[in-house]
C-alpha cells in the first residue's frame, strides 16, 4: 500500500468520524427539540409571558451573583480584615505590657476603642471545629485573615450565636477570647436586598401580565370572529383592535369576510335567475300537458316532468347551500321529536335520546335538512332508526342508527361525492339525484362540523354529525 491510498484512508476515516459526531449531535438537538415541544406550554399568552419571566430570572441571578460575588465578598473580606487587625493590635499591646498582669489595659482598649469584648483563658486545647454553614463569606474571610496577621492557632464560631462572633486565639501563656459584633466584620443587608430584588421582580411582572392580556385579547376576539364566520355566523359587532400586525390580520379577515359574503350573494342571485327561469319553462310544460288529451304518452311525460322538477330543486338546494339563512338558537330535542313523527308517519319504529341542554344555535331549517337526509336514508334501507343526541360544552353530537344492510367500509366516504350512486346492497339516495349525503356534510360542514360514517350497534349503518355549539 502506498503512502497515497494510506493517506486517503486515513482522510475517510476521519470524514466517517466527523460525519458521526454531526448526526450525533443532529439526534441530540432533536431529542431536546421534542422535549421542549412537550414542556412548553402551547398558548401565546403563557409563552410570552415565559418570554419575560425567563430573561428576568436570569438577569437577577446574575446581578444577584455579581453583587455577592463582589460586592458583598469585597465588604466582608475588608471588614474581616479590620476586625482581625484590632485583634493584632490588641496581641501586640498584650506583648508590649507584661507589667500588666490582669490585662487590664487590654479590657479597656478593647471594649472602649474597638468595641470587642476580650478575656483570657487557661491554656487549654481549643474546642472542636463546630458546624460551618453551607455559604458563608465571614467565615472564609476570617479564617483568611487569621492566618494571614495573625499566624497563630485560633478557633472560631460564626454560627452559634447569632449577633456575636466568638474568637479564640492561642497565646504563649493564654488563650485570648473575643466577642466581636457580627456586624463589624459582615455586611449584613442581604435581606433587604434580596426583598428589593424580588419586590421589583413581581411589580415588572404584573405590569408584563396586565399589558400582556391587553395585547392577547385582540387576538382572541380575531379568533373568535373566525370561529363564528366559519361556522355561519354573523360578526356585528367585530372591529380591528391592537397592536398594528394584528389589526392588519383583522383588516384581512373583514375583507375576506366581505368578498366571501359578496361571493355568497352573487352565486345565490344567479341560482335565484336560473331557478326562476328553469321552473317558468317547467310550467308551462305542465300547463301544456294539462291541456293535452290523456294518454299514456302524455301521463308518461308528467312523470318525466315531475321527476326533472325534483331534480332542480335537488341541484339548486346543492349549489345554493342553505347560505342565507341566519343562526338562531334552536331546541334540537324538539326537532328531533319532529323527524321522529315523521319518520314513524311512513310506518317505521324510531327512539330517541337525549342528553344535555338542548338549546343550540344553528341554522335551523338547513340543520334539519342535514338531519333529516340522514333520517330518510336510513329509513329508505331499514325499519328500526334510533336518534341520540348529546350536547356537551364544546360539541353537539347527533348519531342515526338503523338496522339496515349498511355500507362497505372502503365507500363510505366516497358515498359523500355529489351524484353517486352505490350499486352495491345500499344506495344513499336511489331514485334520486346522489345528493343526499353530500348535501348533509355540506350543511354540516358550514358549521364547523363534520359527518362520518361507522357500524351500527343495530346492525345497519350509524351516522355521526357533530358540530362545534
């Protein structure tokens, strides 16, 4: 092998190598993707207000860092450093005096110039180390300093008496103790700054939440305003409001309203002329084969008519789609109850249930089409029907089921295409135009909702309508 092909190989191998370490840290970076994505909550309210409360923390705990760091650790190592150098002093005096024999002097000095508290006792080995806390800057800022002046065996206590430190140093021929005030050797005012720093935290954070909820809520009434458009409602009362991104989302959405609404009305004027039109040349067939003799051609002809008028409606009812009508609050029990007297008229056995309050709103004449397309289909196919409605905060639900021969599970949705017609054991609307089933989920769908097709607990087919309330 020469020194070329190792070099090459030795090339691939760290390409592979780079080439792992990227999809590795590709797998990572997706794995904490997903988790976020699971953690994070998913309104925009919470997230922005995470958006604040996040950099607040961190910039507070790093002030709060920096000023214990510095602040704080430079205060105490200099205050520790003075208390240690009046307890030099007072060593240095207690050498230079050996005349004074009760230390006296020292006593005096001490408690009336550098306000400690100095007595002496028996040599004696210095008690045990006691319990240091966890952070505590005065404690290794003493026992710096200690050793640093004073070179000297000593024993200190910043944790058993709260207002006084408690100093123990080994001399030649006693054991000096002194009681210094904690303050004198510890900058104490972390409560207060703690209480200013979340003081201020909270205020920031309740004018971010008032402002915040005032920036969301034309969001909400723009979602609102949709929800309501789509499902055939009128907005009165809908204007832009907020921040200029989201009132120009509403502006949007008002122009989409109206150029929809615009669609609207000219479609149905048009469906309007070509009805008018299509049943005047109507009527007058009729009036002429009235006029006409009797005769099996001319009762074959009124047939002929009848059925093209019944499929004019049909395409018209199609094309048109209820559009004009206006939601109204409508008692579904009762309007259960009527396609039940209805059906029960053409000699089949029907039940209905149903739970929750029954006051929807909905458009009630196009709603009781949906309803009753089903309710005739089922009846066109089956003997026993039964309606179950529920009604929760969110959903209404109403199922159709029959005992009939049902649809294969692989046509149900194609059952749905404008003039189908099934050749199998069930057609949706035989004899008619196909558009049965469309016309429903068409209705359906105008309000935000949907139809869907499964088997029976009777046996047959169950229609599923659930709409948005």
């Amino acid at each position: 092998m020469t020194s070329l092909d190792i070099g090459m190989a030795t090339g691939r191998a760290i390409w592979r190598g780079i080439s792992t370490a990227i999809a590795g840290v590709g797998d990572g970076w997706r794995r904490i993707s997903r988790w976020l994505n699971r953690v994070m909550p998913k309104g925009l309210y919470a997230r922005a207000l995470l958006i604040i409360i996040i950099p607040m923390v961190i910039l507070q705990s790093v002030i709060a860092y920096v000023f214990m760091e510095r602040h704080w650790s430079l205060v105490t190592q200099r205050l520790s450093a003075g208390v240690v150098s009046d307890i030099g002093s007072l060593i240095d005096v207690t050498r230079g005096y050996p005349q004074d024999a009760d230390r006296a002097l020292v006593r005096r000095i001490a408690a009336e110039r550098l306000g400690l508290t100095v007595d002496f006792l028996p040599v004696t080995e210095m008690p045990p180390p006691g319990p240091k806390p966890f952070f505590s800057l005065l404690d290794q800022s003493l026992s710096e300093e200690l050793r640093r002046q004073i070179g000297r065996p000593f024993w200190i206590d910043t944790v058993g008496r709260s207002a006084l430190l408690e100093i123990r140093i080994q001399l030649d021929d006693s054991v000096m103790r002194i009681f210094a005030r904690r303050s004198a050797a510890y900058a104490s005012n972390s409560e207060i700054f703690l209480l200013w720093m979340i003081g201020t935290s909270l205020i920031l954070l309740a004018i971010a939440i008032v402002f915040l909820r005032n920036q969301i809520k034309p969001i909400l009434r723009l979602a609102d305003a949709a929800e309501s458009f789509g499902k055939g409602r009128d907005v009165p009362n809908f204007r832009p409001r907020g921040a200029r991104e989201v009132r120009r989302a509403a502006q949007a959405f008002i122009e989409m309203k109206n150029r929809v609404e615009r669609t609207i009305e000219q479609r149905t004027a048009m469906l309007a002329g070509v009805s008018h039109d299509l049943r005047t040349v109507l009527t007058r067939f009729k009036l002429e084969l009235a006029l006409a003799k009797k005769s099996p051609e001319t009762e074959s002809m009124k047939r002929d008519v009848d059925e093209m008028a019944n499929m004019l409606e049909a395409y018209l009812s199609f094309a048109r789609g209820d559009s004009g009508e206006q939601s109204a609050p409508t008692d579904m029990a009762a309007f259960l109850e009527e396609l039940k007297l209805d059906a029960e008229r053409h000699g089949h056995k029907v039940t209905i249930v149903f739970h929750g309050p029954p006051v929807v709103t909905v458009r009630a004449a196009a709603f009781k089409r949906c309803i009753a397309n089903l309710v005739s289909n089922a009846a066109r196919f089956a003997h026993d029907i039964a309606l179950t409605g529920h009604r929760d905060h969110r959903y209404l639900t109403i199922t159709v089921d029959d005992d009939g021969p049902g649809i294969p599970p692989h046509l149900r949705e194609e059952v749905f295409r404008p003039f189908l017609r099934l050749d199998d054991a069930r057609n949706q609307d035989e004899g008619g135009t196909g558009l049965g089933l469309a016309i429903a989920r068409d209705i359906a769908r105008s309000h935000g909702g949907d139809i869907t097709l499964e088997n029976s607990p009777l046996g047959g087919l169950r229609a599923t309508v659930r709409i948005p309330v």
